[in-house]
C-alpha cells in the first residue's frame, strides 16, 4: 500500500518516515509540503543525513493525496492539520494526526491549551484517540496519535486509576524531556550553552499535554477534577521519564498494585511491566516500549511508578505506526523495532 507524509522533515517526521521505509506492507511513501503553492524540494535536501532519498515534497493537495495513497501521516506543528485536514474527514480518508490538533473533544480546551481557534467541535468528534493499549479497536478514519508527556504518564496511571486503586487528589506527576521534543526548530532553550550541564522546569501548570491527560482520566473515572503536572528539560537528546506518585486508598497493598499492571499489561507486545526494578531512558531509547516499574513506601502509603519512554518512537513516530498497524489490521508490531538502541 502506498501512504503520504506531511511534515517528514521534522524530528518526528524524520523518524516516522524511517520507519515507514522499512515498513514490509508500505510499497510507496509519498511526501507533501503544508503549502498548495510551495516549491518543489526534495528529501535528502532537507533532511542531509538521509543522503540519497531522492523523494519529491510536493505541493499540498487533498484531491491528490487520496489519489495516491491509501493512508495520511500528518506530523506537523499545531495549528496545521485542522485547517489542511477537513476535506480528508469529510472523505472518511484514512488519517494518522501526530500533532495535537484533534485531541481534545472540546474546542474551548484547544483554546485555552494552544492559544488559537479549534476545529469545529463536529470535526473533533470525526477523531478517535489512539492511545495505543486503550484504543485496540480503531473504528475510526481519523486518529489523532497521543502526545508524549501524555503516552507516558497515561501508561503509568492506567491501572490504578481504572481499579481505583489510588486518591485521585493526590496525583503529582514529574516528567522530564530531552531536547528534541521539542521539535526541529530553534529556540534559546535548544542552545547547547543553555541546556548542556543544566535542568530546565518549563511551563509549570501550562503544558499542552495536561488537558488530553486529563480528558482520558475522566474516561477512566468521572471523579477525576485535575492532575500536578511539572516538565522539566534535560539535556539527552530524546527520551521521557514520567515519575507518579500518588496516595494508594485504604486497605490497598502492593500486591493489589503488582496484580491490576499485569491485568492490563502482561498481552501489550509495547508496555514491560518491570515491578520493583525501576526503569531508566535509556532501557527504551530507540524503541517503541514504555517500560515501567513502581515503588512502594508503608510508612507514607505513596506509590511512585516510573514511565520511561522514547519521545520520537512510543511518544510519537513509532505510536503512530503501532495506530496504523491497529488500523489496518496488520500484526501490532509490523515494521517496529524490536530490541532498543543499546548501549
């Protein structure tokens, strides 16, 4: 089947369109520019460590686009996919959105979360959040791929929040990114000189990942109001860590907390549930697993679970991918790593 790509000259572009490149039921990949009127240009142009990949990016066109391929991969900015996106929904066109734009269900969060108008709120509806292990299912055409703080801190509370297992008032998450999350363009924050031998905690309480993490808790459980949530930059290139902590309920043990992560865990080819032994990046990078693992005090009655992932894979390219699997009922782990880059 032949796919397109929007975006392929971005960090997660770039790493979605690897994938896809040795992906054994993809036969053609096809790029496009945001533009209508842009320029041609070409691949190995943009993007120089991919030498040789003579592929035009053409001009965008929808008409075209569902002439020539069988799925679209948007891995753009925000602000993109819900202006470029909606002849594609009315077509029911097969779509993969890794940007945020057709997360939220209701247009007033997207406002106030990313600072510019919605699509309309009968357009969001068209969208199915792929959280991958939730979202078994896809009977939708459009799939709008989770964030990365979000993949990995809604991994890591999944069961307890599902089981009750936890007073929701007391959720604090602590997550911290390396530097290509956020994404291939400049800012004084990617300076070498400001983030190498340094820790950066950004946007306090602001993170446009907190409301898609909120919105699949509620789904999980009515009672849930809001979630402390810190980032906080770090200088690796690429990974997440998503620290939990939460008070467990009365008459909760560890062992209720081992069993509910096995329940939803032990058949997800991408999530390693590794108990007590607590997971770090670099367990993950270059793969699409989270890898998890919990810590319990007695004294405190806290539960710390730590949710490690790879930003551009799990987080982003590599979950994509898992959604298109999902989607076209192809085997879960076609085309995805299997073992991470180690060391």
């Amino acid at each position: 089947m032949e796919i397109g790509i929007i975006g392929a000259t971005g960090y997660s572009g770039n790493v979605l369109y690897n994938l896809m490149k040795q992906h054994p039921q993809v036969t053609a990949i096809n790029l496009y520019g945001h533009q209508q009127d842009s320029a041609l240009r070409y691949l190995d142009e943009e993007v120089p460590a991919f030498q040789g990949e003579r592929l035009p990016i053409r001009p965008f066109n929808p008409t075209k686009i569902m002439q020539e391929n069988d799925c679209l991969f948007f891995a753009t900015p925000a602000g993109v996919s819900k202006k470029l996106a909606l002849p594609l929904i009315d077509a029911n066109f097969p779509v993969i959105d890794l940007s945020g734009d057709f997360r939220l269900k209701d247009p007033a969060d997207y406002l106030k979360w990313y600072q510019q108008p919605a699509a309309a709120k009968s357009q969001l509806a068209q969208a199915a959040y792929g959280l991958c292990e939730f979202n078994q299912q896809v009977t939708k055409s459009y799939i709008a791929n989770p964030g990365c703080y979000a993949t990995a801190t809604l991994l890591g509370l999944a069961p307890l929040i599902i089981e009750h297992l936890v007073d929701l008032k007391s959720l604090i998450v602590d997550a911290k990114s390396g530097v290509s999350g956020a994404g291939k363009k400049l800012s004084s924050s990617s300076h070498f000189s400001f983030i190498n031998e340094n820790a950066w905690l950004y946007k306090l309480n602001q993170h446009k990942h907190i409301p898609e993490i909120l919105q699949q808790m509620q789904l999980w459980d009515s009672q849930a109001q809001a979630i402390q949530f810190s980032t906080t930059l770090i200088p690796i290139t690429r990974g997440i860590m998503a620290t939990i902590y939460a008070q467990v309920k009365s008459g909760i043990t560890p062992n209720d907390i081992e069993t509910a992560y096995q329940k939803y865990y032990q058949t997800a080819p991408f999530v390693r549930w590794r108990g007590t032994e607590l997971p770090m990046i670099k367990n993950v990078t270059g793969s699409n697993y989270c890898d998890l693992g919990y810590g319990y005090n007695p004294t405190t009655k806290m539960v710390t679970v730590v949710s490690v992932i790879d930003n551009l894979l799990k987080g982003a390219a590599g979950q994509a991918v898992q959604n298109f699997n999902l989607m076209w009922h192809f085997p879960e782990t076609t085309g995805l790593p299997q073992l991470p880059t180690f060391p």
